[in-house]
C-alpha cells in the first residue's frame, strides 16, 4: 500500500468509524458486532503505524468514541476517563507485558473481567452519593445521578467513608433482565434492543427516570478514581476497600507473571456463564498505583493497563424447522428452530431468520447444518450454512397469514412479508399493547397480561372496545378485583384527553414514531385535517420522506380507520385540534443540525436560539437539512453534510446570521 492508497483508505476507514461510534456511543443502536468495530479500528491502527504522519487527533484512534448528548447537563472529569487498547491474542498480551517490563523490571498485573455496558463515574461526599455521570468522551459526560439512584446496588450511603470519593464503575443490565425486556419489545412490535450494553445504555439515558427504574439495571465498580483522607498504594488494595465500603465489585487475580496473566484470562473466559452480565473480555492492569503514574498514558489509552477480546463463539447445529411469527404491523418474521447447542454459556434452540431475503441468500434449507454465534453474547444469529444435507429441504414463505389465514404481500422495495387482514388476531394484542403504552394513550395497569385476557375472552376486538369496558367486567378478571378496576376505569377516562400527536402514534402507522407522528400534528393541527392531507403535503414536512407520506396517506384513507376515529370519537375521545405555533425571524422555514461542541453555546442554548428566531432542529443531516452547525469533534453529521453539499457553518458564522 502506498501512501496515496493509505491516504484514501484511513479516510474510508476514519468516516466508517465515526459513524458507527455515533451508532454505538451516541444513539445506543449499533449496526455492527464489536468484533468487525473492533477489526475496522485494527485496520486504522495498523496503517497509521506504516505512515505515522496520517495520524490527527480527531483519529478514531485518538479520541474515546462516545460524546455528551443533549438530554442531561455536563460533567467535566476532574480525573479523565480513559479507554483502553485492545488485543486479540496471546501474543498481544506478551507484547504489552515486555513493554511494559522496559519500564518497570518486575511488575505486578490484577486481571479482571471486562464488563460490557455503560461506564459511569459516582461521586461521595462524607459518604454520601452526591453525584453520577457518564464517561461521554472521556473528558465530560452527562449528569445521570437522579438515574443512577434507581439501581439499588450502588451504595446512596456508606459508612465510615473517606471526606470525598470518586469510584468508576460499569453500570450494566443483567442476562435474565435484558431477555425479559427483548420478550417485551418483541410482543409490544418495538424494535428491541440488540444486546445488554445498549439496553443499559439506552435505559440509564432516559429522561424520565420512573422508566430507567423499571429496567433494574445494575452496577460493578471497579476503579477509584479519586479519594481524600485515605492513602492506597496499589489496585488490590482499592478493590479490597471498595468493596469493605459496600460496592459491589467482581472477582480479581494478582499476577507476577505473563503466563499468570494468560491463564487468569482463560480462567474468566471459562467462567463467564457464572457471572450475571455480560463480559467481552478480560482487563490487565499494573498493580502498583506510583508505577502506573510512571508510566503514564497516551492521548487516548493507559500504557498500564491491556483489555483482551474474547472471540466470537461460533457453534453447528441442526436447522429443525421454522416457524413463523406475525408481529403488529402484521409482518412475519421466520425463526429457525435448532437442535438445543451450548453456545457462550447458555443453550440455543432458536434465532431469528430475518426475512425471506436472508434465507435465500443463505441457501437455508431444513435439516442442514448451520452455523450459529451469538451477536453481543447474548441473542443468538445464524451467520450460513456449513453444509446441506441429503433429503435437506428448500424452505417455500407461506402465501397465506399462519395466524388467520389471510394473504400474504411483499410490497415492493420492502424486505418483509406482510399479512393484509389488519383484524388478524396476532397483530391485534400487540396493537393494544402499543396503544395503551406509556408514549402512546398511557393507559397505566393496562399491561399485557390483562390485555391478553380481554383479547381471549373476546371483549376487545378493535381500539374502540376498550374504551366500553365497565368495572363489572375489569372486576372479573383473574387477579383483578374492584378496586384495581376502578383504578383503570380512571385511566381509561384519562385517556380520553390525551393529545393528538399521542393517539396518532398510539394508532400504530407503519414507519411512523412518536417524533413523526408529533411533527404531523404540528403541521395538520387535526385528526379532520389528516384525514384530508394529500401525500404531496406531507412529505413537505421536514423529516418525512415519500415512504412515510404514502404509509400515513393510505392508513388515514382506509375506510376502517375513518370508522374507527368515528368511534372512538363517539366514545369520548376528545381529539382536541392543536393550536398553530405562529414563528417568525431570520430562521423561519430553515432546518439546522447540530453536532461536536461549540466554542461558547451548550447544544441547548443553540437550539433555543434558534427556534427564538424562528428555525427549528434536526438530529439527522438530509438534503432538507439547511444548515449544519458544526464544532469542535464532528462526527458522522458533518462528513454527511458535505457528502450532500449542505452548508456548514461555524459558531462565529451562526451568530453573524442573527440579527444584533
């Protein structure tokens, strides 16, 4: 590789990472395994060390992926939160340790498990906890500490405490608790989380910490980051007085040797099935706290300490059978049933298959033996076949609804096939699910399970039934009673004035969230209004597209769902219009994005500036997007911004628009 074609490719490799930093750090949605991440970021390192003057130090080798989001004030680290290097072999391991011999003759490691979830720094005054942030870069994070107090095993009070400590931890969501929580998305129609550290992620990020709360998350601490009054010489010691302290912290070895080390990291890798998270790996760390000062610390990484990278297990089994599921919007979704396999601790018998696409591609056929991981250690997928069987058979998608016999379509540029009875008694449940949910009509106590039994006993057969229910037919439901009737009868009434954005989102519109449903509202003001709107109309909104248009055109358009809002309106549901927000200013009618950090304005303050004067945000670059106001440390937003040729602009620049 020359150093042109290097050029060319460390800038691939720089926008590709970036993105998915984004993906991963930023929105809790990753594309992408932490294996290929972390063998794209291999690739950026491996280059940069054949030509050092490409190295920058907006780098993804350079910088802790994650930033400070929008939602939560700022915390600056007093101590910074650092990464750490990874290594993949054995080799790697002996690699580090002679480097970090060179320094120090005879050092001492600690190896630990490497937690996969969020890491987060608490800090205690007089012992008491006053304070939670997330690592963010690195240099500042998010406040999270009303969060943070919902966990139940970290310490809010600790005796016999230091005047002032600081502690680093990993806050993370159990196995049992994250299956539990995906068992929920799949039956509400959510998206579910696509494994544990996003699910902790995601939920220690809410606003609203009554849901964080419901997620019972929990936490490892690991690391003191600072301490006043009380004098500690090495890791050990730490972790033996953090966890006299109370917090709650993981099994440890002390190592004097790089064989020590090698099999202290296999003893963790076989053991991981015994722990209650998820681990990735395993941490060696220098034991001696005055050696790690010496040796100090990259731009990005610790010299003291190494993190290896468990490979993917990869396991064959026997594809069964499939089975399809119907979901809300009434797709059907393939799921390959296996003969049992023990794969990273726990026993697979089956995984989704995607879409009829996947299995083609994949030339899956019954009884062959197909090869199986489990993506983020915890959900199992099916990466091909290994070998195809005689009397092996060609798998046909059903033409007709397995749940109701209906037809069957694939609309064209759509992946997945869908059942056109939208009565269908599968997608019927998880519809009440989604319209009684908390963003929805938020109709408290009306949880599955008493939705599944008024669906059994047919007493609901559309949106509109639930809103003829009566307390003589709550209270005799099992496990139900008079005064938990009563109570829901309220919530049911309470619903009646919910606004018109919720119901519309609670409507369940293919491809439409709870932001695009608001931004419809916010535009037609009425239910009248949409009824009427013509998909030219819609797709003018800032954020919709022609896909979006045409679903809320055609839902809106379908006879059923004009004698639904009669209904429902019939019944009591206000369906009060909105009120126009008139704006004016310099902005009216433009559109910014937002991304890295400016020289003065917090995100927050940008972005009330700019509805002041008439504009309004996005959290995506588009070709609708008007301008993008860029700081220091932008990502994947500016990359696409100049990609699509809008016009970025600097603070200085944003504030030389606004009329003084």
């Amino acid at each position: 590789m020359n150093l042109n074609e290097a050029k060319e490719r460390v800038r691939q490799l720089t926008a590709e990472l970036l993105y998915h930093n984004e993906r991963y750090y930023n929105l809790d949605s990753p594309e992408i395994s932490d294996y290929e991440y972390d063998m794209l970021l291999r690739e950026l390192e491996d280059i940069e060390s054949m030509y050092p003057e490409l190295v920058t130090p907006a780098s993804p080798t350079q910088r802790v992926g994650g930033s400070r989001g929008e939602k939560f004030s700022e915390v600056v680290h007093a101590v910074p939160m650092e990464s750490l290097h990874d290594s993949f072999s054995q080799e790697e391991i002996r690699d580090f340790d002679r480097k970090v011999r060179e320094a120090l003759p005879h050092p001492v490691y600690v190896v630990e498990p490497k937690f996969d979830g969020l890491s987060v720094s608490c800090e205690y005054r007089n012992g008491v906890f006053v304070r939670g942030s997330t690592r963010g870069d690195g240099v500042s994070g998010e406040d999270v500490t009303e969060n943070l107090m919902t966990i139940r095993s970290l310490p809010k009070r600790i005796e016999n405490a230091p005047a002032y400590l600081e502690v680093r931890g990993e806050v993370y969501m159990s196995v049992e608790t994250f299956e539990r929580l995906v068992a929920e998305q799949e039956n509400n129609g959510e998206k579910p989380f696509k494994n544990p550290r996003n699910a902790a992620a995601g939920s220690l990020r809410q606003k609203d910490a009554r849901v964080t709360m419901k997620r019972y998350l929990d936490i490892f601490v690991f690391n003191i980051q600072q301490i006043e009054g009380v004098s500690l010489s090495t890791h050990k010691e730490s972790l033996d007085y953090l966890t006299e302290l109370g917090f709650p912290t993981a099994f440890y070895h002390v190592c004097e040797t790089v064989d020590q080390v090698l099999d202290s990291i296999a003893y963790i890798d076989a053991h991981r099935a015994d722990l209650p998270c998820d681990i990735d790996g395993a941490v060696v760390k220098v034991n001696n706290l005055s050696d790690r000062e010496m040796l100090g610390s990259t731009a990005k990484f610790p010299r003291w300490a190494e993190a290896y990278k468990y490979p993917p297990e990869e396991k064959e089994t026997e594809l069964l059978d499939i089975e399809i599921n119907v979901g809300r919007t009434g797709a059907l979704t393939p799921v390959g049933i296996f003969r049992p396999a023990l794969l990273a601790g726990t026993t697979v018998s089956r995984a989704t298959l995607h879409n009829e696409d996947f299995i083609r591609e994949k030339h899956i056929c019954i009884g062959d033996t197909v090869v199986i991981r489990k993506a983020g250690e915890i959900i199992p997928e099916v990466l091909g076949v290994s070998q195809h069987h005689d009397g092996a058979t060609a798998y046909s998608f059903p033409a007709v609804c397995p749940s109701c016999g209906s037809p069957v379509v694939r609309e064209m540029d759509e992946a997945v096939c869908r059942c056109t009875n939208t009565d269908c008694p599968a997608q019927l449940l998880r519809h009440l699910i989604h319209f009684v949910s908390r963003d929805a009509m938020d109709i408290e106590g009306l949880g599955p399970a008493v939705l599944e039994q008024l669906t059994s006993l047919s007493m609901i057969r559309t949106f509109s039934d639930l809103y003829r229910l009566n307390l003589f037919e709550l209270a005799s439901l099992e496990r139900m009673g008079t005064k938990s009737a009563s109570n829901l009868i309220d919530a049911i009434e309470r619903s009646k004035s919910a606004s018109i954005s919720r119901l519309v989102y609670a409507l369940g519109i293919r491809h439409i969230g709870q932001k695009a449903a608001s931004l419809l509202c916010e535009h037609f003001l009425s239910i009248d209004a949409l009824l009427n709107a013509s998909r030219e109309e819609i797709e003018r909104i800032d954020g919709y597209g022609a896909v979006m248009a045409q679903s809320v055109v055609d839902y809106f358009s379908l006879p059923q769902t004009r004698e639904l809002l009669l209904e429902l309106r019939s019944l009591g549901v206000l369906m009060k219009p909105l009120e126009r927000v008139e704006r004016s200013g310099v902005f009216l009618g433009k559109t910014f994005v937002l991304t890295g950090t400016l020289p003065t304005l917090t995100r927050a303050n940008a972005k009330k500036l700019i509805e002041s004067h008439g504009g309004k945000t996005s959290s995506s670059v588009s070709r609708k997007t008007d301008y993008v106001l860029a700081g220091e440390d932008a990502g994947s937003k500016l990359l696409k911004a100049q990609s699509l040729g809008v016009t970025v602009i600097s603070e200085k620049e944003f504030f030389d628009m606004i009329p003084s």
